[in-house]
C-alpha cells in the first residue's frame, strides 16, 4: 500500500493534477473491481457450506 502512495505522489508532481486524478480514478476502478470478485467468491462458498 505503501508503494501505492508514493507512485501517486510522484504521478502528481511529475504529471501534474490531472494524472493524479487519473491514478485515483484507476485505484477506484480496480478496488470496485476486487471488491466484486470478492463478494462474488464469499457467496459462493458460503452457499457450498
């Protein structure tokens, strides 16, 4: 999570605002994405118990 940081960090002052905003909006993206996943597996294994 660390590392997370720290490239959004250097993506805002090397890239200015709008490439920070565009990490931001990739994180949100991936983060709804595991979350799917996840929710998706842990109701399926809940319906096999």
């Amino acid at each position: 999570m660390g590392l997370v940081v720290v490239l959004l960090v250097l993506a805002l002052l090397l890239g200015g605002f709008g490439l920070f905003i565009e990490g931001l909006k990739w994180l949100l993206i991936i983060a709804l994405v595991l979350l799917v996943v996840g929710a998706v597996t842990g109701s399926r294994f809940r319906s096999r118990l």
